[in-house]
C-alpha cells in the first residue's frame, strides 16, 4: 500500500470516528438505579427520542395512561426527567448530562 493510499484510507477513518463520536455525545446518559417498574417507561421516552407525553408512553409500553402519568411524575420528582407544559398537555423529557451539572 502506498503513502497517499495509507493517508486517504486513514482520513475516511477518522471521518467515520467523528460521525460515532457526534452520535454517541447525543445519546442522553442516564446513569442512575431505578427499579424494574420505571424501566419500560424510560425505554419508551428513549425509543421516542423526544419529549412526549403520558399517552404517547403508554401506547409504547402498553399500560394505563394514568399509571405512566403518575410513574412519570415520580420520576420528575427524582430528577431523571424534566417536565414542561405545553398548552393543556404536559411533556416529559429524560434531563442530559449537561443539564444536570449545570443545576
């Protein structure tokens, strides 16, 4: 293999380890123990992959609405996730990293 075939193949390679570096620093970091009955909720708040409401977790999970409200709340009162109200409906997001440091 040649020098500039060694540095071009060397290049493509870095440019693919930025793209799974950008990739993995979106992914949110939860880093906290939770019991077995929050897992599927936060499951469901990671496969949508935004912020979402009761009704749009349970449908995920499969359960009541009112019981993932109430599971949801809980978890806010822990700090793992964040609430925000938008009109009548109320959203709820896992927190980064980055957010919580700052707090």
């Amino acid at each position: 293999m040649k020098a500039f075939e060694l540095r071009a193949a060397f290049e493509k390679f870095f440019r693919k380890l930025d793209i799974i570096d950008a990739k993995v620093s979106a992914v949110p970091c939860v880093q906290v123990q939770v019991s077995s009955k929050f897992l599927p909720t936060l499951n469901a708040l990671a496969k949508l992959g935004r912020a979402a409401s009761a009704a749009d977790v349970a449908k995920v999970t499969g359960r009541n609405r009112a019981f993932e409200s109430a599971l949801l709340n809980e978890l806010v009162g822990r700090g793992i996730l964040a609430k925000k109200r938008v009109s009548r409906s109320c959203l709820f997001s896992v927190i980064s990293c980055e957010e919580k440091e700052s707090v």
